[in-house]
C-alpha cells in the first residue's frame, strides 16, 4: 500500500513539474518577444511619431530623414557584429573554445556593439532637437521605459 502512494505521489509531481515546464515556456517565449531589444520597425516608429508624439507633417518629415540616416550607420554596425559572429563561429568549429583568436572577435563584437548604442543615443540626441518641450519629454520617457524592459 505505502509503494501505491508514493508511486502514485511521483506522478502527481512529475505531471506538476510537466505541466509547470510547459506553461512556463509558452508565455516566457511570449514576453521575451514583447520587451526584446530590436530596432522599431518603420510602422511602429510613424505610430509613435504620429499618435504618441503628434508631430507636425514638417517635424515628420525632417524625422524621417533622420530615422534614414540612422539606419544606415545602424546597418554598418550590425553587419560588422554579424561577421565577427560569422568568424567566431567559425573558429570554435575549426580551434574550439579556447582558441586565442576568440577574445579580438569577442572584443570586436562588443566594440561594435557599444559604438552601435553610442549611435542609438546621439540619434534620439538629434530626434529631440526636432520635437518641442512635451514631445522631447515623451521621447526620453520612452526611451527609458524601453530601457528599463531590457
């Protein structure tokens, strides 16, 4: 009788944790998604302009060629942290993890990482200059908030 309930209490536990693993997984993945660190896609950055900052048609404008800038200095530095992935990769696939041509790649990726967030912040610099005093006040409260998510 005593093997029946412990038996029976190892099932329970096991379906417990099964159950728990499994709902655990499906709204991590969907939270993670929600606050992940990526750049804002064109839809979302006219929404934010439009409907959160209510820029004129003029700051609009002068936002958007801004916002192009940007993208395209941003473009040089994920593609620089995307080849030095590229490398890495395969280094550890030919040398392993221990291969001394690791760290400058690791170090490339961080550089280009940090200069990329340097870039992001002077581009939100040069977003303000744009917008007036309440506008500029939103902006940097969603930057914040955006950063604190992260």
């Amino acid at each position: 009788m005593k093997w029946k309930f412990l038996v029976s209490l190892a099932v329970f536990f096991f379906c417990g944790i099964s159950i728990g693993l499994w709902v655990g997984q499906k709204t991590a993945l969907d939270n993670a998604l929600k606050v992940a660190c990526r750049p804002a896609e064109p839809q979302e950055l006219d929404s934010f302009y439009t409907n959160v900052l209510k820029v004129s048609d003029e700051q609009k404008t002068e936002l958007t060629e801004i916002q192009q800038r940007y993208q395209n200095k941003r473009n040089q530095f994920t593609n620089r942290m995307h080849q030095a992935n590229l490398q890495l990769a395969d280094v550890i696939e030919h040398e392993g993890y221990e291969s001394d041509k690791i760290q400058p790649l690791v170090s490339e990726i961080h550089a280009a990482m940090g200069e990329l967030q340097t870039l992001s912040l002077t581009h939100l610099a040069t977003i303000e200059k744009v917008l007036d005093q309440n506008q500029a006040a939103l902006l940097k409260n969603n930057a914040v908030m955006r950063l604190r998510q992260n």
